[in-house]
C-alpha cells in the first residue's frame, strides 16, 4: 500500500513533466494525473504498466515527427483530454471492477487492455514513420494515405505485436496474476479489433474516390465514431475478451 501512495503522490509531478515536454497538452495532464492517482492507489503493477505504455508511446510519437506533421497528425503537439480518457478509461474500469471483487479475470483484463492500447499505438507511430503506404485493411489490394483509418503495413503490425508482448512479459516479471500469453494475444486482437473499426465506422473523409484525411469541398464524410471513440470501444472488447476466456 504503501508503494501505492507513494507512486500516486508521484503522479502530477511527472504529468507536470510530461506537459513541459509537450506529451500532453494541459487538459491531456490534468485527466493523465486523475486516471492514474486512481490506478496507483488500487494497483501499483498495472500503474507501472500505463507508465511503461505512456513513455514509450510519446517517444515513439516523436519518430519521424515532421512527417507526422505534415499529414496533419495531432499527437506529435501532444495528446489531449479525451484522447488520455479513452485511452485509460478501460483499464480503470476493470482495475476498478477488481478492486470491488477480488476476481483475477478483471485484473488481467485491465492489464489487456494496456497491451492494447499499446499495441495500438506503437502499431500507429512506428507503422507511419517507417511502414511506407499502408493498405487498407478491409481491402487488402487498395493502398491508403498513411495517418488514414484502417491502413496497416508489416511494419506497423510488428510493432503491435512487440507492444502486446512487453506489456505481457513485464506483467509477468512484475508476479501480476495475468497470464502472459492471454495478455499479449488479446493486446493484439484489441489492435486488430481497432483497425477493423476504424476502417469501417471511423469518421473519415473519400476524397476523388479515395479514402484520404482532407478536408477539401469535393470530400465526402463517411462514419460515425471518433478515432478516441475506437480506441476505447477496442480496449474494452480486448479485455473483456482476456476475461471471458
């Protein structure tokens, strides 16, 4: 418990940082320091792991980052509120369903829902910065924009992997009641769970006959959810399906 305090106590201090270092913006920070206060208190392993997933993740952000700008991306200027909430909102709520019941399923399902959004991120930085033209992934045969929902590469779908898997190792090594290679296939079903989302519901734009980010007149808007709302609604299906199996 004690270790609990301590790393809560820790948490605005390294929001603050992360803000001076321009990982998140000031709402990002203040939803950051609220989501993981609650996570230390209740389980310092899992805090551990957002952290992990946090750090590596706004590095990775960094890779390549005036090609990110180019394509308009928002994350190389620092990731907001929602963004930070629907990130972290699913591994709360089953961190916080834990703490309420005692039932291991839920706390693997917590830590799923890290590798997830790990995997997915890592998949997302890495994929663009190095994976060259994605293609889509509900029609493997038609190329994407990079940035474009729905666009994978190989390189991109390693990177996910390898995200899944060091959430799960650490876990592991860390003696959390989660069995690795649920963890770290579940991770990665939530990133794939992800990309097939956003590839079908995302909110997006046909631009000339192809999906593309532009904003121009003869765009057409197609989907109904956010890319934030995506996140959230994979994270959540990847630990519920840790949990169920």
């Amino acid at each position: 418990m004690e270790t609990s305090l301590m790393l809560a106590l820790a948490v605005p201090a390294l929001a603050a940082l992360a803000v001076r270092r321009q990982f998140l913006t000031a709402g990002g920070a203040a939803a950051a320091a609220a989501i993981g206060v609650t996570i230390a208190v209740m389980n310092a392993a899992l805090f551990t792991l957002l952290l992990v997933f946090f750090i590596t993740s706004s590095l990775l952000t960094r890779l390549r980052a005036e090609l990110k700008r180019s394509l308009g991306l928002r994350d190389v200027a620092g990731r907001g509120a929602v963004q930070v909430v629907c990130a972290g909102a699913p591994a709360l709520a089953f961190a916080a369903f834990h703490a309420l019941t005692g039932d291991s399923r839920l706390l693997c399902a917590a830590v799923t829902a890290v590798a997830a959004v790990t995997a997915d991120t890592w998949a997302s930085e890495v994929g663009i910065a190095y994976g060259g033209t994605p293609r889509f992934i509900l029609a493997p045969g038609r190329r994407v924009r990079p940035g474009v929902s729905g666009g994978v590469t190989l390189v991109g779908s390693a990177a996910s992997a390898a995200g899944a898997l060091t959430i799960a190792l650490l876990a592991h090594a860390m003696g959390v009641d989660a069995p690795a290679w649920k963890v770290a296939l579940f991770g990665y079903v939530g990133e794939l769970a992800d990309s097939l989302l956003g590839a079908a519901l995302q909110t997006g734009r046909i631009c000339n006959g192809e999906l593309a980010s532009g904003t121009a007149a003869s765009c057409v808007r197609r989907g109904a959810l956010t890319n934030e709302s995506v996140n959230l609604l994979s994270g959540l299906a990847a630990g519920a399906l840790s949990a169920a199996v």
